[in-house]
C-alpha cells in the first residue's frame, strides 16, 4: 500500500520553509521579558526578521534550484538510453523494481519488472525504455529527491562498475556492513537486521513487512530520527555503568551518531535521522529547558537549509513529533515508571527507555493515522512487548558492521546471538499484527484535523500524567531529572519556551499544509474498476479519479454498454479499447463510439466496421501492440500482447487479442481478453487481480500463468447458462487448487474494485 504526503512542500513558494525556520530561530534566542536582560526594541525585531527573510529567500532558494537543476529531463514517451550509479537501495514490490540512478544527463528513476538482479547503493547500471512523467503519488517523494522523469525499461543491467570517490569509499563501507550482518544468520533475520541496523529492508518478504506494519513497529525497519534516538537512550544506562559524567555521556552518544551515519550509507534520509538523532538525544539530555527547544528548532533550521522540501517528508515530520513528545513527556513519565527505584539502577533505566518508546509513540498517532487513514492500535504494546531486543539487537548489529570493516574478524558469534533478538522482534511483530483489531481505519481531513487531534492528544496527556503526579505525592518539577523547585518566573519562563517552540513547530508544519492533502492519496478517491455483466461477452470500466474513464470491450451490441455507463454518469472515456474484433466484446463498441465522447479507439486488429464506426465518431486511431502505453491520470495501461509483427498474419483472432496490464499506484489488474496462457506467452509478474482468459474455457497454461502472478482475486465475465460450459471446472479446480477466490458475472452481477490508498476491495 502506498502512503500519501500530508504535508506538501510545494505548496509554498521556494525559500519560505527556511525563512520560517530561520526567523522561529532567531526570536527563540532573543531574551525573554523579565529575564533580567535588555527586552528587545523595535528596530532589533526589524532587523532579525529582515535578515532572517533574506537568509531563508536566497538559501532556500539556491538549495530548490541545485536540486531541480541536477534532474534527467526529456519529452514524454521519448525514448533513451542511460548509464549511471545507483544511488538509493532499490524498491522491490508487486513485480517491479524502482531505483534511483544517477546518471552523466542528471538524476533520474528507472522502473523495470522483475527479475531484476540484485543491485547495490553504487554499482553501475545500463537501461533502456521510454522516458515518462512520474504518477500524480510519487510527485512529492521524488521532487525532494531531485528526480523529474521515470525511465520505464524492459531490464536494469550492471555493467560491472562502480562509482569512486568519496561516495565511493562510502559504498565500500556500507557494502562491507551488509557482508557481515549476513555471516552467519538465517536469511530471514539477515534481512531483518539490515533493516535495523541500515534502513535496508528491501530483502525483507512481504509477509513480514506487512506484519511490522500491522504492529506498528515498521519505523524499526527504516533509519530514522526516532530510532536513533531510542538506540542512544537506552545505551545510556551502559555508559552510565563505566562511570561516564553527563558531559561524557552526551559526547559519547553524538560521536556513536556521527560514526554510525557514514556507516549505515550517509544517504539524505540517514543524514536527516542523525541531525534529528543528536537534536534528540541533546534535547533529552540538556540541562536547561530552553536548551532543548533550542536544539530542535537548530534541527529543523538545518535540515530545511540542506532540502526546503523536507517538510513534506513522513520521516521528517515523525521524527519531529517523536522528539517533541520525548522532550514533553519522557521526564515526567519516568518516574511514574520507575516508582521509588534509585537514578541509574536497572529498574530506573527500563523505566526511562519504557518512557521514550511512549511518548514516541503517542506523539506520532496523529500524523500516522493522517497519512495512512489507519492506526495501529498494537502499536503500544508491541513497542513496549520488543523493547528490551530492539537496543540490544542494534547494538550487536552495528557491532557486527563496524567489525566487518576488518578483513578476517569474526562476526558470527555477534550474528548467533543477534539473529535470537531480531527473531524475537520479528515474532513479536508477527503476534500483534494477527488479531483484526491490529489496525483500525482512522481519518483525520486536513491540517485541521490533524491540529485537533494534537489538542485533544496533549489535554489527555496533561490530565493522565498530573493525576499520575498527584497520586504518588510529587510536584511536576521534581518530577524532570530531579532538578530543583525553580521560582515562579523561572516557571513561566519555561512554559512559555516549550509552548513558543511548540507553536512555531506545529506553525511551520500548518503554513506547509495550507493547500491540504494530495486528493489522489487522501483515501477518499480512487481507482474504480467495474466488471460490467454483459452476459456472455467482456466488458470493463476503468474510472481513475484524475482522469476520463478506459472502457476494454464493449460485450455484445444487445448489452447496451453505452447506455449503462450513461446512467452511471459516464459522458466521455479517454479511450475505448477492443482487445479483437469478435462480436461478444466488440460488438457494442460501435454504440459507444455514437453515444460518448470517445478521445481514442484502440485496437490491435480490426475491421471496416470498427474502423468506421471511429471516424465517425472522430475518434482518434490508435493501434496497440506489445510495448505500447496509455495513460489517464494516474491509470497506467501496459500492452503485453499480441508483438506487432503478428498482426495481419490471420488465424485466430483469439491469438492475437490484446493482453493489458492495468497498474494505478500499486495495484495491478491483468486485463487477458481471450488469450488463453497456453498459446500466448506472456509474463507480467505479481498481480493483484487477473481477469481470467476466455471467459473460464479450458486453459493448459492457467496454472503456470497462477504460480507467475499469484492473484489475490480472479474475475470471470460469462454469461449465465451459455452453452460453452464456461467457466470450466478445470479452470475453477486450478483456481481453487492455488487458492485463489473467484467471482462470476454470471453469479454475481456487475463486479466493483474499489482501491484507494489504503487498499482495495471488492463488491459484486
């Protein structure tokens, strides 16, 4: 399932984030009222502002223009060759491959099915396709990584080579890491601990990922802000144990950062999570209060400064709300844990992880629940449930990368002992993901929402944590690192830094957000697809929400398609497609061409009629075969079949029907017409749905085609009591035999597929 932006970047002009981040910062540090010092005058506040505005403008800007300056860029379906690095670690799912390259032209994504061989942050590729601008979902996420345009390519091929250089002795370093977490563990746990300790999960199963994601303990899978910071703060009872001052301590965990961001590949989101990682833990640790404020709104000056559009980065916005809500609640929290146990014994130092992953966890809900329309409600349990592994098995995985770095030096005495800890988050994750109360669906609409939610978070909080403090008897400022009772305008002093640096925060993130959510990610508009009962015939509707609607065969003239979708509110298509010219899926194309506003005609043989019927209609030509694109909105229709040069060669039309693969954001529908798998070879990968061939006839090929693209559901369109026997009962045994669920026009009627960013589902 794809997530979707929150928070747009764009939706402010370039340079405006760091100029908030730098004015926020600059009035953070002017003197308070009453303090003592000097209040600030009229013509100070000018100054500081004008000359925040001005950093921001021009820094913001120049950062904006570098990175859309270094994107590949082309015309739309052009095609083109490259050669370039790899520079992020590839994304694996549903049969396909995306990976970022950094080529001589500029930056670019390259997309291709599998099998794609494995390929390192580094490594040198070749690709050839057509170049293609990127879906309406990957816009954001690929603007902030510089990228303009897709190369969508038929292979990625190394060539061997590798980039040198400084990134290149990086490449080394992390290649290293990988080797060694891997001596010695199962391949499960080897994946496993590459995601712990590299961000790396792409080897990790589906399965598994689902299950981290349904706990709630996916963040462990990904390098981040809050896991660095939980990795530090419980190591602090163990440098604790040797003796270390505070001022030691603190030096020792931004040093452990500083080494373990080159180590884990020093890409922009590892930079990120150790900027955030070090906010974190000086926040955590610092003295004054003023000081970790401070420190945060440093953070988000700096990593605004590298990239103003990191903001609309889910990391980037999770990792701020988790070391917000460690520096809110982790000290309070703690000693209600802890109860009567002395500072740095074994009891006190779960107590204080136990309170991190809290208020980590409860700051985050709101903004996991706004950009995936769900929460985990195991979330709690599970983090608390794989505590007491997760810094342990961190521990031992970065001990096992940094011992990599040394030829000869056994790691699998680390690795034994390590794939026992990952194995038991991993089976954690597994228990509070299978119960259905895992994950709930919750939507918050817009930064209003997501404001609300905040509110109503932190009053609960306020109530739960000072009647917890009343109850044991203790003040709320005793209760914070046991520092002394402060006098009462050093108190309003305080409250009134946390609340400043709160609001200028969550002002920042509202200012961003202004435009709201990106509709097409939102959850409440999404792909329709419509499997429409024409009887014995096909017909399917695909409706995206940015786009005019595809029609694929029009079943047989007396079906009245044409007239169905006009009562659906249909009026125009942006193509209707007859994958061959047989009356029982193109016989009512001719109707549809009369009736709606057809752009295009789409077809891979067909005769006079048909070809008529369009210039009538004036509907653009559009001859389809393998290889060939078409696109409304984010729709995405692939041609696998029939290779042009069988056109024209007569014999069954059947073997010469199109084969479609129908992809929006991640969801994918094999669109087979009447080409039965056993005549004609085709591969899409991993599908979510399959329309089966020829209406369920007998298919030699059914399951070898089942065992390729493993369907979660197939769809039969037949006619109730046709005298063809279809669907067959071979056909129906090998789906039930691969344990697919079927549904039948001729059982069910019209079939609806609803997907949104969420999921899908099915109605008939």
């Amino acid at each position: 399932m794809a997530s979707s932006p929150l928070l747009q970047s764009r939706a402010l002009g370039p340079g405006q984030l760091v100029t908030i981040a730098a004015l926020a910062l600059a009035l953070a540090l002017l003197p308070p009222r009453g303090s003592g010092a000097a209040g600030p005058g009229a013509a100070w506040l000018a100054l500081v502002t004008t000359l925040a505005l001005a950093t921001g403008a021009l820094a913001g800007g120049a950062r904006l223009a570098a990175i859309d300056g270094g994107a590949l860029r082309a015309p739309n379906g052009a095609r083109a060759e490259l050669r370039g690095d790899v520079a992020s670690v590839p994304r694996r799912d549903d049969g396909k491959v995306d990976v970022e390259v950094a080529a001589q032209a500029g930056r670019v994504l390259v997309s291709a099915p599998e099998p794609v061989p494995e390929l390192r942050v580094g490594d040198e590729v070749e690709a050839a396709g057509v170049m293609a601008e990127p879906e309406d979902w990957q816009l954001p996420w690929l603007r902030r990584r510089g990228i303009a345009m897709v190369l969508r390519a038929g292979a990625i091929d190394p060539t061997g080579g590798r980039r040198g250089g400084v990134q290149g002795r990086l490449d080394s370093v992390r290649n290293r890491a990988e080797a060694a977490l891997e001596k010695g563990m199962p391949e499960l746990e080897a994946a496993l601990a590459r995601g712990f300790v590299l961000g790396q999960d792409d080897s990790v199963d589906p399965g598994t990922r689902t299950d981290f994601k349904r706990s709630g303990l996916a963040h462990i899978l990904a390098v981040s802000g809050q896991n660095v910071v939980l990795l530090c703060i419980l190591a602090w009872p163990l440098l604790a144990l040797v003796g270390l001052t505070l001022r030691a301590r603190l030096i020792c965990l931004i040093v452990l950062v500083a080494l373990y961001v080159p180590l884990a590949g020093a890409a922009p989101s590892i930079q990120r999570a150790g900027v955030m990682g070090i906010a974190g833990i000086a926040a955590a640790l610092a003295g004054r209060p003023a000081v970790r404020w401070y420190v945060v709104l440093v953070a988000a000056t700096a990593t605004l400064a590298v990239n103003p559009r990191t903001s609309g980065d889910i990391g980037w916005q999770l990792s701020f709300a988790a070391v917000i809500g460690i520096i809110l609640w982790t000290a309070r929290l703690t000693p209600l844990l802890a109860g009567s146990s002395r500072r740095g014994s074994p009891r006190h130092a779960v107590a204080e992880g136990a309170a991190v992953t809290i208020a980590a966890t409860v700051a985050t809900a709101p903004l996991m629940a706004a950009h995936f329309d769900s929460f985990s409600l195991a979330s709690l349990p599970a983090n608390l449930l794989a505590l007491p592994a997760v810094a342990p098995a961190m521990w031992l995985g970065m001990l096992s990368a940094i011992a990599g770095q040394v030829p000869g030096l056994p790691v699998e005495p680390l690795n034994a002992v390590n794939a026992l800890l990952v194995g038991y988050v991993a089976q954690v994750a597994h228990w509070l993901a299978a119960p259905g109360w895992a994950l709930v669906g919750v939507r918050l609409n817009g930064p209003g929402a997501v404001a609300a939610a905040y509110a109503l978070l932190a009053a609960t909080m306020a109530l739960l944590l000072g009647w917890g403090e009343r109850r044991r008897g203790m003040s709320v400022l005793k209760a914070e690192m046991g520092s002394p009772e402060l006098a009462p305008g050093a108190r309003r002093r305080r409250a009134g830094l946390a609340i400043g640096g709160i609001a200028v925060l969550l002002a920042t993130i509202a200012l961003v957000a202004l435009r709201g959510r990106d509709p097409a990610g939102s959850g409440a508009a999404g792909l329709r697809v419509e499997v429409i009962d024409v009887g014995q015939g096909d017909s399917i509707l695909l409706d995206p929400p940015k786009g005019e609607p595809v029609l694929i065969d029009a079943g047989p003239e007396d079906a009245a398609v044409a007239e169905h979708l006009r009562s659906e509110g249909v009026g125009s298509l942006a193509a209707a497609i007859a994958t061959h010219d047989q009356s029982d899926h193109a016989g009512g194309i001719p109707g549809v061409l009369a009736t709606l506003n057809v752009e295009r005609f789409g077809y891979a043989m067909a005769g006079d009629a048909l070809r008529g019927a369009a210039a009538a209609a004036g509907s653009e030509p559009l001859p389809l075969a393998e290889g060939d694109e078409l696109r409304s909105g984010a729709l995405h229709l692939e041609v696998l079949w029939p290779p042009r040069e069988l056109l024209g060669s007569g014999g069954d039309p059947n073997e010469t029907s199109l084969v479609l693969l129908a992809e929006w954001r991640h969801f994918s529908m094999l669109l087979t017409g009447d080409a039965e798998s056993d005549a004609v070879p085709y591969d899409p990968g991993p599908v979510d749905v399959l329309k089966l061939a020829h209406h369920g006839s007998e298919d030699a090929g059914l399951s070898s085609l089942l065992e390729g693209t493993v369907p979660k559901l197939a769809v039969i369109s037949v006619g109730e009591g046709n005298s063809y026997g279809h669907p067959t009962a071979e056909a129906l045994g090998e789906l039930r035999g691969h344990g697919v669920p079927a549904m039948r026009t001729d059982l069910d009627g019209d079939i609806e597929i609803r997907v949104s960013s969420r999921g899908w589902g099915v109605t008939g």
